[in-house]
C-alpha cells in the first residue's frame, strides 16, 4: 500500500514537472537583445500576425547587417496570442520568465488591454503595433504602452478630413458600420466632426452589421432601400468593417450595385490584403489605414519597400509597416537611451526622434505617435496584374488627425 | 418595390441558403442519430473546393453550377471517408460522444484547411448571370435568390421522393427506425449508413459551394454557421427535411423582418426565437412529443 | 473504487503550497488556468455527467462572474467580490433554470445555449461593459493587507478557492442529493414514482453549477485582469463538457483530469505551429475514440477487470 501510494506521488509529481510551459525555448544567441513578438500567427487574422511578423524581421536583419543595437544583435521571439486575452498574458509571462523585456505586436486592443497589468507590474514594455483601441492612452493610459498604429480616433478622424477636403459635393454620408460599441462610438465621432468642419453636410442612414454575420444582404437593402435616385451624386458610405465583413458586403452589394449607388465609398479600417481577396469584385473605395508602400517619398521607405519586395515577392502593406516600424522605433530609442533598460527605452520614446518609413515622428505625451494617417484609393480591375489596383493616395499630416 | 415585400424577399434567400447548409444535418442525424458538430467542417471545404475547381476565376452559370455540383461530390468522397475511418466508430456511442469526436474532426478540418489554402483569406466571384435581378410583378428578386429556391425545392422534393417513394428510402427508414430489426431483415446497415452519410455531406459541400460566391473563404468558415445550422434543424425537429425547412424560413424571416424594423434586436433574433419556440414546443416544429425525457422531466 | 485519494490529495496540496517556490510566474499563470479550468469542468459535470442535465450555456454564469469582477474590482476587494459573483450567478441560474427547465434534452441544451449567446451579443453593444474589448485593468485588491497583484500571492488566493470549491463539490457529489441527482439520470422515471419532485432536484443541481460556474468565472477575471465577451462565448460553454469527456464524465475526478489534458495539450501545440487546432482537433479525436468513456472510467474499468 505505502509503495503504491509513494509510486502514485512521484508519478503525479513527474507528470507535473515536464507539463509546466517551459521558458527556455527563447534562449538562443548568446548577447542577442530579444524582443518579443505576441501577434495572432493563426486563426481568421493570421495575416495580421504574419506580416507584423515579416516586417519586423527584415527591421532586424537589417539592422543586425550593420551592426545591431549598440553592438548587441537582435532577436525576435515569436508568440501566438490566439485572439485571446488569456493565451496573450500567458504569452507574455513566459516572456518574462525568459528574461525578455521588451515586447511587441497585439493584433487586437482586447490584447494589448491584458497585457498592460502585467507589463506595468513586470515593468516590461508593450509596443502596440496593431492594435488600435483609443483607451490605450486615455482612460487605461500606461507608461509602459507605446502605439505604434494609429488610433481608432485618428483613422475615423483623418477619414472625416478627407471626406470634408476630398468630396465637397456629398451632402450626406451614410454608414455601414460593425455592430458593436466602438462601430457606434466611431460613426458619432465622424458625424460629429465632419459637422464641425463643413456645418451643411448631413449624416443618413446607419446600419450597423453583426461582425460575425456571413449572410448580410438584409443588411444591404436595409442600407440601400432608402436612397434617393441621384445618391450616386450626392450620398457618401462611410463604410467602417474589415476583413470577412468588407468581403460579405461587397460581394452580396452587388447584385443591387449597392456601391455604385454612392457617389464615393470611405473604407475606414481597411486595408490592401482585403483588395487582394476580393481582386476584381472590390469596388471603388479609399482606405483609411495606417499605411500604403506608394504614399512615402522618404529614402527610408523607397529601402523598405525594395527590401521587402524581395524578401517576400509582394510590397509592404500596413501590417508589415506597423512591424518594420516598430523595430526601428525600438532602435532610434535605445541608440538614444544607450542602454537597454525599460526605463530608459521610455524615457527614450517620449523624446526620440523616431525613424520611419512614413519620416521621422515623435511620441505624444500620451505615447501616441504623431504620424499621418494614409488614405489610398483602391478598386478591381480585371485587366489589372492583381486584379485591383490603387492609382491614388495621400497621407493626412499628424496635426488633422489628432481631434 | 413595397417596404413590406422587400424584407419578405430578402428573408425567404436568408431562410433558403439556411436550408441548404442545414439539411444534410438533419439527414444524418434523422438515420445514423449523430449530431455532426462537424458538417461545417465539410461546408467549409464545398467552398474552397469550388474555389479551388474555378481557380479564383469568373464562371459562366452553367459551369460553376457544374464546379459547384463537383466540389459537393468531392466533399461527399471525403464524407465517405470520413465515414469509413471515423464515423462508423461513433454510431454505438452515447450521443455526447460522439459529439463531441465530430467537434474534434471540425478543428481538425480547419487545421487541414488552413495548412492547404493558406493564410490570406480568399474569394470565388460570382457569374454575371447570378448577378442580374428577376421582375415577377411588383416583386424583384435576385436571380441567384431565385435559383437558390430553385436548389431548395429540387432538394425537398428530391429527397421526399428518394425516402419515401423508393425501395431505398424504404430501407432507410427501416434503418432509421430499428437498426438492428432492419439487420435482422437482411437490409445491409452499413451500406444505408455510408450512403445516407455521403448524401448529407454532399448536401453540406452543395451548401458550401452555393454560398462561395456571396463571402470571404477562411477557415473559419467551419464554425461560421454551424450554431445556426444547429439551431435550425433543432427548431425544425430533429430529423426532419420539412421542419428544416419551415425553421430555415421562419429564422430568415423573422432575421430580415428584425434588420427592416428593429435592427437593435437582429442580431438577438436567432437566439431569443429559438429560446422561446424551443421552450413552448421543446421537440421543435415536426418532431413527436412524448419522448421518455419529457415524461420525466 | 480503490484510488489512494488522500495521498493524491496531500500531494497536491503540498504542490500548491511549494509551487511559487519552484515555478516562474508563466508556470504559474499556467496552473492558476489549469486550476480554473477544473473547476469549471466540474461545475459543468454535475449537470452533465451525474445529474444528466445537457446544459450548453454555463458560459451565461461564468461570464457573469467574470463581469461582476470586472465591473466591480475597483470598489470592492476579493473576499466580498468572489462570493458575490458566486451569488449572482447562481441567482441568474434560479431565473434561467426556472424557465429552461420546462424542457428537456437537445431543447434544453439549445435554450441554455441561446441564453449565453444572448448574453454575449448584449456584451457587444453595451458600453458599460466596456464593448467587444471587454473590461480592462482588473484590480486583484488585497485580502488580509497582502496585495494580491504579486504572482505568489494571487496563487495561493487561487489555489485555495479552486481547492474549497472542489471540496464543496464533492460534498455535493457524496451527499443524498448527489445519489438523488445520479439516480435520477440514471432512472429518470423511477425517482419521480418514488415522490421526487424531479424539477426541483435539477433547478437545485442548476444553481449550484451555476454558483461554482461563476465562481470560475471570477476567478478567470481576476487572474487575466480582463475579461472579454469571449466570457460567454459558446466555445466557452463548449470546453468544459470537452474536458469532462476527455476525463471521464461518469467519474468525479474525470474533469479535473480532462481540464489539465486539454489545457496543456492547447497550449503546448499552440507553442510549436500556428496549425495547432489541427493537432488538438486529432488528440481530441484520438481520446473518443480510443476512450469514449474518458480517460478515469477507463482506468477504473481497467483495474476492475485486472482485479477481478
């Protein structure tokens, strides 16, 4: 009996130990300064993560090529944060265990939300490249959080300043908006702001769409219904979904000619790999993002693109800007700090000039990045190598966006 | 067109497409009494594989209704498979089990889906025929809308006759009823399993490859629709091709009703009216009281 | 059943004690999932596996323990938070068990399901609960003057609630109304000739769960220190009854085993490829088919036949 129950004891311990997550798999180059990279790399935005992903490693090899940081090289850990808040945090105290300090990625603001408590009581730093929840430097601001991206305030603001410069002629913007309490607060904030900036213009019909719904053509002719014969002249679609949404809406819109019924589409939000999905079946649209390769003339981005093209075979979009940046962030502050420590890289962000593709920038006192945000015109065109092509663009400078 | 129709319309091509995805739930479920968690799993592949058939490309009509046929064929293969290597095993367990080893074969088809078509979600375009508008009175209808009805009916009917009509369907329903009473009479069991099997996840690929013109293709299409499928042919009553079908409809309806006139509760609808329906009429629109279960409870 | 229980006991406990002594804070964070996940499990199981109640919605009651920490976290420390999250779920259970209850079966898996995903869809649209972002920042608080916010502190405060919870459980499980609830999922008829008003054994049994379901719930919160709608997704209602299957569904201990197989079957295949779902989808496969009837059934129906 004493035998069996000491067996049962070791056995329970045994299993026990080897089933604890083990820390050491980031361990590698000996001096290398790691950086960690907690993205979604599977599930329906794997891309988000991949390119994030892509992009920060060609920073790294590049910057490794001349030399690292400080004469350290750098490292990127790569960790799957699944989408999930939990899988993010346990993402990041593995990170922590192993030593590494300094972090970046968060496809989602739910996850740059759960990993703020344990960065500030770790004292680790989250670079926000993806994710884009304007809470993160008001209401739950912390030091420790630096983004990357921009807001979701200054997307829906830059796209409220384009519409006022870009089409003077629509009087009424309508909405076609993700159901959920940002897709309302962001549709207020455009309505309210391209009020303040042209008094004559009118918000219509808003119709806010389940994001998980597949079949949305109630939706559409709840949007459509509605319009007088000449939208098409006068009537705008503020058009804020992505991703799966963007696809749904726009294939199922065209039986009617849903976006050929508004005088011009503002996809606030989106971005090229959605154009790519949809190739000759996306209509007319500008999008609101963070980035386009074409719309930088500095030297930094004609390099960056060149790199990436052939590395990867396909040009930047946003995703693999917000990593590619990210890494040059991180080393225009630590060049700055000379030092490694998470103090001194913040001390570093707030007063750095940061080097970026789209020019060198600053961090705001809330740790956002005053940048411009880029509006790029994109539609189908079978004719067109990649089905779609983007023959306009513009970035809107730092100071239209920040209100 | 009247703001009252509109819905109308746009409802019944809701409730038809609801249909399709779900009838083959209710086929397998009716004669093999398993839940299959993953018939998303083979919706989802009836539409890479349509997409995989046309290569990305614009079809005319006739050829992706045959692209969109041949990938329902294709997914019944690997529905027979399926059936052979996994299915067959779960028969004489209790039904949660297998419940959830159907769930387990869902991930591992969206694993397999995207090891095979990748990460970038991607999208099969629609034939300029599916894209026109019918006129019937004061009515316009969709022409893809109109030739989805046209699936559903040709489906209903077609599978009324196969069940009912043919010495077939007699046997299945033997099957159904008493499985090992229609062992006894000399029916092969297995046989009747593998094909009713096969016939439902052709009808879950049928259903996949139907919807590919009108989404995105991820993955994730797998769990996509899998609650309301579930929910559509509980409601209908388990088992049942015409319960399916007056659920499909009816959830379509309410859905399109809801998004015209009180689109704040849309999103509920599906939840709440089958919460309700389910709490009136717990064995669904054509199922039979009386089970133990209710005597009981 | 010949298990060495009090050793397994004792040597857990005297793992939990000595954890934070060997463990980092990610194995930590691991085994507090671990140790929430059990729970869970075993709240879901006494409604499944022993009172034959098919609910697919425990998610409503540990996302209402989860919101309830979330909402309040600020205001009021964890000794008042944690049961009174276990109160609010288990008077959300009373109302949802009352009226669910009419029915039976697949409708009543559905019906508890549809309460969940109401739920879920309601977390979306309502500001105060902070949207599809959920509520962020959760502050662990302090109990007895120890801040909760160090690892060590908040496992021991983890350890010991998951620890209470599965003794009440098992006071449960052994107790006249445990027999009563397997009794009547085992002879659903019989019980009710016998005098048993059935309904109320099983709106009994639903509110328990419902308890301890939240329970989990608040404790999740406070371990991830934010809590999103994915609390009451139906994935979530879903787990549970997966591990409970892998454990063994007939056992009391089958679920406690199942959630740590799954956990770490997830996360250690999550490590290594972005393709993990395939491979957890094929273990999970591998488990039903192989063990249908769980991983502990099968040991004990092993032992009983090696004994025999």
């Amino acid at each position: 009996m004493i035998v069996r129950r000491m067996l049962v004891l070791s056995a329970l311990f045994a299993l026990a130990v080897p089933l604890a997550p083990s820390p050491s798999r980031a361990q590698g180059t000996a001096g290398a300064l790691k950086i960690g990279l907690i993205d979604t790399i599977s599930g329906a935005y794997a891309q988000v993560g991949t390119d994030t992903q892509h992009g920060a490693q060609l920073a790294i090899d590049e910057i490794n090529a001349a030399g690292g940081v400080g004469g350290r090289r750098l490292e990127l850990v790569v960790k799957d944060e699944q989408l999930n808040p939990t899988a993010t945090v346990q993402a990041l105290r593995e990170l922590q265990s192993a030593g590494v300090t300094i972090t970046m990625g968060y496809a989602s603001s739910a996850d740059c939300l759960a990993a703020l408590p344990v960065a500030a009581q770790n004292d680790m730093l989250v670079m926000g490249s993806n994710c884009i929840a304007t809470a993160l430097t008001t209401t739950k601001f912390d030091k420790h959080f630096f983004r990357v991206a921009p807001s979701d305030t200054m997307l829906t603001s830059a796209a409220a300043q384009f519409a006022h410069e870009h089409f003077p002629a629509i009087g009424t913007w309508d909405a076609y908006a993700p159901d959920y309490v940002t897709g309302h607060d962001d549709w207020t904030f455009f309505s309210e702001k391209l009020r303040r900036l042209s008094p004559g213009v009118q918000t219509g019909k808003a119709v806010f769409v389940p994001l998980a719904a597949q079949d949305v053509r109630s939706y559409v002719t709840a949007l459509s219904s509605d319009l007088p014969a000449d939208s098409a002249k006068s009537h705008g679609l503020y058009l804020a979904t992505f991703g799966g949404a963007t696809a749904a809406v726009v294939k199922q819109g065209k039986p009617e000619n849903l976006f050929g019924k508004f005088a011009a589409t503002i996809n606030v939000g989106g971005s090229e790999p959605t154009a790519a999905q949809l190739g000759a079946d996306f209509p007319d649209a500008w999008f609101v993002y963070d980035y386009y390769h074409r719309a930088y003339a500095t030297a930094m981005n004609r390099r960056f693109v060149a790199a990436y093209q052939k590395a990867y075979r396909d040009a930047p979009n946003s995703w693999s800007y917000e990593g590619y940046a990210t890494i040059y962030a991180l080393r225009s502050a630590i060049d700055r700090a000379k030092s490694v420590g998470v103090d001194q890289i913040i001390a570093a962000l707030e007063q750095a000039p940061i080097s970026t593709p789209k020019g060198v920038l600053h961090y705001r006192s809330d740790h956002e990045l005053a940048q411009p945000v880029t509006v790029f015109e994109c539609k189908g065109d079978a004719s067109a190598p990649k089905q779609y092509t983007c023959p306009h663009w513009a970035a809107i400078p730092a100071d239209k966006v920040a209100k | 067109m009247h703001n009252v129709l509109l819905p109308f319309v746009g409802g019944l091509g809701q409730g038809v497409l609801l249909f399709l995805i779900a009838s083959g739930l209710t086929l397998i479920y009716g004669v093999m009494r398993v839940l299959n968690f993953s018939h998303g799993g083979f919706f989802m592949l009836g539409a890479y594989f349509t997409y995989t058939l046309a290569r990305g490309h614009v079809l005319p009509a006739p050829l992706l209704v045959a692209v969109v046929v041949a990938a329902g064929l294709l997914t019944a293969l690997v529905g027979a498979i399926t059936e052979r290597g996994v299915f067959r095993r779960l028969y004489s367990l209790p039904e949660i089990s297998s419940l959830l080893a159907t769930f387990a074969l869902l991930l591992v088809f969206e694993g397999l889906g995207r090891l095979v078509w990748g990460i970038a979600p991607l999208s099969q375009p629609q034939s300029p025929a599916f894209l026109g508008e019918m006129h019937l009175g004061p009515v316009t209808l969709p022409s893809y809308d109109v030739f989805l009805y046209v699936v559903g009916a040709g489906v209903v009917v077609g599978l009324e006759w196969l069940v009912e009509k043919t010495e077939f369907g007699r046997m299945v329903r033997a099957t159904a009823a008493d499985r090992q009473m229609a062992a006894l009479l000399g029916i092969d069991v297995e046989r009747i399993f593998l094909a009713m099997f096969s016939l439902g996840i052709f009808l879950a690929g049928l259903g996949g490859g139907l919807v590919s013109p009108l989404i995105g293709l991820t993955p994730e299409l797998a769990v996509s629709f899998i609650i309301q499928a579930f929910a559509i042919v509980i409601v209908g009553g388990l088992g049942s091709v015409r319960g399916t079908l007056l659920a499909a409809i009816f959830f379509g309806l309410l859905n399109a009703y809801l998004v015209a006139l009180r689109p704040e509760l849309a999103d509920f609808s599906l939840y709440i009216g089958m919460g309700l329906f389910l709490i009136f009429r717990p064995q669904g629109i054509m199922g039979r009281a009386g089970s133990p279960g209710e005597l009981a409870a | 059943m010949r298990m060495p229980l009090g050793a397994i006991v004792a040597a857990a406990v005297l793992l939990a004690l000595t954890l934070p002594h060997w463990a980092n804070g990610a194995q930590l964070f691991f085994w507090e999932t671990v140790l929430i996940q059990m729970l869970y499990a075993l709240s879901v199981n006494l409604l499944i596996g022993h009172a034959g109640i098919p609910s697919f919605g425990q998610a409503a009651f540990f996302g209402i323990g989860a919101y309830a920490v979330g909402l309040a976290s600020a205001a009021l420390p964890p000794i008042v938070l944690l049961p009174l999250a276990m109160v609010l779920a288990a008077v959300a259970a009373l109302a949802v068990g009352a009226i669910a209850l009419r029915t039976y079966g697949i409708a009543f898996a559905m019906v508890t399901l549809a309460v969940g995903q109401v739920l879920y869809t309601a977390t979306l649209h309502v500001p105060v609960l902070g949207g599809e972002n959920g509520l962020a920042g959760i502050d662990r608080g302090k109990l007895f003057g120890i801040a909760l916010g160090s690892p060590a502190a908040f496992w021991y405060l983890c350890a010991a609630c998951v620890g209470l919870g599965i003794l009440a459980l098992r006071t449960v499980h052994l107790s006249p109304f445990g027999y009563l609830l397997r009794a009547m999922r085992d002879d659903p008829l019989r019980t009710r000739f016998l005098g048993v008003d059935i309904r109320a054994q099983r709106l009994g049994a639903f509110v328990v769960a419902g308890a301890f379901g939240g329970l989990a719930g608040a404790l999740f919160a406070y371990a991830n220190q934010i809590v999103t709608p994915d609390a009451f997704a139906w994935v979530r209602s879903g787990d549970p009854i997966i591990m409970a299957l892998i454990g063994g569904m007939s056992t009391f201990w089958g679920p406690v085993v199942g959630a740590l197989i799954y956990t770490w079957v997830t996360h250690a295949f999550a490590e290594v490829t972005p393709a993990w779902i395939l491979y957890v989808g094929m273990v999970f496969l591998f488990f039903v088919v192989v063990m249908p009837e769980g991983l502990l059934s099968m040991a004990r129906s092993l032992r009983e036949r090696l004994s025999r």
